[in-house]
C-alpha cells in the first residue's frame, strides 16, 4: 500500500500535508477550523495507521481545535477541555511518555489545574449552590466538569507514590457535583 493510501484505494493526506493546505488560506474560518480538526481526531483513533502517524494527528487535532477556538472567541476552559480529551486518549492509547507534549500524564494534570483557574476546595465550594447561579457562572462550572471528566481515565497510570495521584483524585471526585 503506498504512503497516505489506505485499503479504500483513498490518498489521505498525512498531518503536515494538511497544515501546508490550511495554510493556503489566509483567514480560516471557525468552520474550517473545526472540519480540519474533526478529521484530525478521525485519523487520530484510525489504528490502520502506525502510532506515530497517529500521534501527528493527535497534534493537528490540538492545534486545530486552539485555533477554532481563538478564531470564535470561546473562552480557555472550552479548549482545554478539548485538549485534555485528546491527550488523555493518545496516553491511554500510546502509553506515558514524561516529557512528551502529548503524552505526559503529569504535565497534563498540572495544566489543567492551572487551567482551571481556582483552587480544588474554592471549586468545591461554589459547586455546592451551584443551581442558584446565573447561566454564565453555571457554564463555567460546566467547563471545569468537561475539564475533569477525560482525567478520571488515566489516574490509575500515575504512580500509586506520586503525589500528584491523589491531587487528580480528590480533583476528579468533584465531578458528580458540577453541573
């Protein structure tokens, strides 16, 4: 089967073929921000392609969904709780890798409490009333849920003695919670 082909008899084009493609357009839009990263997911859970073509595309699939989200004005929550679904499913796929953009479960974790913005226990204080809240303060607790849902699946590949384990735990007991 020659490069970039599949059993189909399609040409796909591999990740860095499409980012010189997108970038013959000099103002994308969100939509063309989305459909590239939408497609970057599809190859990315392909598993006809070996793992590093399929790393690639986790990386156009980040990439992808930062702009979309730049380009709409969607706030950061929103991104990094499509970047951490990305991530959490290249190092559930792929395996740990410290170090590695993608696949470092540590360096995730950290950046998505970050990320957050508050503090776990200021987190779960304001999910306690969170009903009472006006739409926008509510939707804000909803992105920080959409930011913790994806980690429950790795918290059992970091070691039972990092401490960053029971952080992701405590963490991620929030989530039934939030709205």
């Amino acid at each position: 089967m020659p490069d970039g082909e599949d059993g189909d008899g399609m040409r796909h084009q591999f990740p860095t073929e499409a980012v010189e493609l997108t970038r013959l357009d000099s103002a994308p839009s969100r939509q063309t921000w989305e459909a590239a990263r939408d497609r970057a997911v599809g190859r990315m859970y392909d598993d006809g392609q070996d793992a590093a073509t399929r790393l690639r595309w986790a990386e156009l699939a980040i990439a992808a969904g930062r702009q979309r989200d730049a380009s709409s004005g969607f706030g950061p929550l929103r991104t990094l709780a499509d970047e951490t679904r990305v991530r959490v499913y290249a190092i559930r796929e792929f395996g740990v890798v410290p170090g590695d953009a993608i696949r470092d479960a540590a360096e995730l974790c950290e950046t998505a409490f970050q990320g957050i913005g508050r503090s776990r226990g200021e987190v779960a204080a304001e999910a306690d009333g969170w009903r009472e809240f006006p739409r926008e303060r509510m939707l804000r607790l909803r992105h920080v849920k959409n930011v913790l849902t994806p980690l429950r699946e790795i918290v059992d590949v970091l070691p039972l003695d990092d401490p960053l384990r029971p952080e992701l735990s405590a963490w991620v007991a929030l989530i039934p919670d939030l709205p």
